[in-house]
C-alpha cells in the first residue's frame, strides 16, 4: 500500500463525517464569544477546530478498536480498515492516544485550563462510559454518552472566553436533546445488524412500534427546545422564523415516520437530523451576531 494511500485509509478509518460536525459545533459558540474580529482571535479559531479535529478524531480510533468485533458481525460496519486488516490495531490506539494527547495539550498550552477539563472529559465520556462500559450493556448508553457530543461546544466558547454565559450551556443541552433522535433513527433501520453484533440498542430491545414512539417524542422534544430561546424573550423574532423554518420539515418527517414505521421514514428522519442541528447552530449564531 502507498503512503498517499494510508494516509487516505486512515483519515476515513477517523470518520471524518463524524468530527467534522464535531467541528462545527464547537467553532460556532468559539465565534459566537469572540469580542472582536482581530488576528489573535482568528488564530485562536484555528486553534479550536486543531484541538477539536484532533481530539474527535483521536477518541474515534481507539473507539473503533473497542469496537472492532463489534463492526465484523455488522453489514453497515464490515468494512471499515480495522475489520478489513487495512489499519493495524496497535497502530489504531497509539495513533488515537497521540492525537488525544494533542486536543488536550492544545487548550492547556493556552492556559484554557477549563476547556481542556472539558476536552478530556468528553473524550472520556466517548471512550470509556459510552463505548467501553455502556454500549454492549444497555440502550441508555446512548443517554449516559451523549456529554461527549456536546463537549465541543464547551471547548470552542472556552478556549475563547472565561465569561460564564448561558448560551454555551443552551447549545450543549440542544446537541444531547439532538443526540437520542440521531442514533436511534439509524439503528432503526439496522437493528438486525445491532442485534446480530449483540449491541442493545433500544430498536434492538423493543418492539418496532416502541422505538418509533421513543424517537418520535426525541424529535418532538428537540424541536420544543429549539424554541426556548423565544420562550425566554433571548432572541428576535427572526430566529423564531428561521427555527419554525427548520423545524416543519422535521415534525413532517416524524410525523411520516410514526405513520409508516419503517427504514425508509427512519432513514428520512436520520438524515435530517444533521442539517436541522447545523441550521440551529447557524440561525443561533446569526441572531447573536446581528444583536
């Protein structure tokens, strides 16, 4: 194998799919508490998305160690560079503890002490509560996981600020709001494969008409906690259009998908999932911005 091409096998073997949203959700709030545009500030941004580009990433490799049998037994998993020998175990897990090493270094290296707390707290909640300990056991790991997924957002706001502030803590709570209606839709439509890996995903362990109805009300609550800046008179009436914008297409789709109940109307909902919570972020920001 060439160099160009391990170099490609390992950059998709880190989900770049994965982080990259990641990524996103973590330079927003970071943009967000910028007081004012200036060199210092924009390389500060740059240094964000470093940390959070290598701590994803990182924390996804050794993930996917601890989840190589896992992956053997899935169709949907099966081929991915650990499972098809393409990427060598000890490699995967030394590469991943170095690009770990680096997240974390990156925030304390600029006295960001608390974002770097909440760097390796997220990757710990990743690496070790969700995968390690609760995947294999119980559909709720989802649940007990989903800090991870928000951590970025705590990252970007402090490695720029040491203003306490509520937004942070709004967009963090949304991306776990997010999580459950994310994952479960798609394990939705690959809950055979779930259950041949032994994983107790909550399509795996209940029947389909109750997992329709748990993903159903996820969407319904993510869609009712996207409104509560407007509840709390926070933002203009703008970001109330731009929300209601969003959120029709995703009460359509649960909706589509509650009558139906199958892969198609779950996969619908699954993909959607990701714009709606990048146009949330964006419309949060723009109103911030214009404020």
């Amino acid at each position: 194998m060439s160099r160009l091409k391990r170099v490609i096998v390992y950059f998709r073997f880190t989900k770049p799919r994965v982080w990259a949203l990641l990524v996103f959700i973590g330079v927003i709030p970071a943009i967000i508490a910028i007081p004012s545009f200036n060199l210092q500030y924009s390389l500060r941004l740059i240094f964000v998305a470093l940390a959070l580009a290598a701590g994803s990433a990182g924390a996804e490799a050794v993930t996917n160690y601890l989840d190589r049998d896992i992956d053997a037994r899935m169709t949907r998993t099966k081929m991915r560079p650990m499972v098809t020998g393409e990427v060598n175990p000890t490699f995967a897990v030394s590469s991943g503890i170095l690009l770990i090493s680096i997240a974390i270094a990156i925030p304390l290296s600029m006295g960001r002490f608390l974002a770097g707390a909440f760097m390796a707290t997220g990757i710990i909640d990743n690496v070790i509560v969700y995968s390690y300990l609760l995947k294999r056991r119980t559909p709720w790991s989802v649940i007990f996981g989903g800090f991870s997924g928000g951590a970025p957002v705590l990252v970007g706001w402090y490695m720029i600020s040491s203003i306490s502030s509520l937004i942070p803590w709004f967009l963090f709570i949304l991306v776990i709001v997010w999580i459950p209606i994310h994952i479960w839709s798609l394990a939705f439509i690959y809950r055979d494969d779930y259950a041949r890996a032994g994983v107790p995903m909550l399509p795996v362990i209940c029947s389909k008409n109750t997992s329709a109805k748990f993903i159903s009300l996820s969407a319904l609550l993510l869609a009712f906690f996207s409104f509560i800046p407007v509840f709390l008179g926070y933002e203009r009436l703008i970001y109330m259009v731009l929300v209601t914008i969003l959120a029709v297409p995703l009460l359509f789709t649960t909706w589509r998908f509650l009558r139906k109940r199958d892969g198609g109307a779950s996969f619908s909902l699954f993909k959607y999932s990701n714009p709606y919570l990048a146009g949330l972020f964006l419309a949060f920001t723009l109103m911030h911005l214009l404020s």
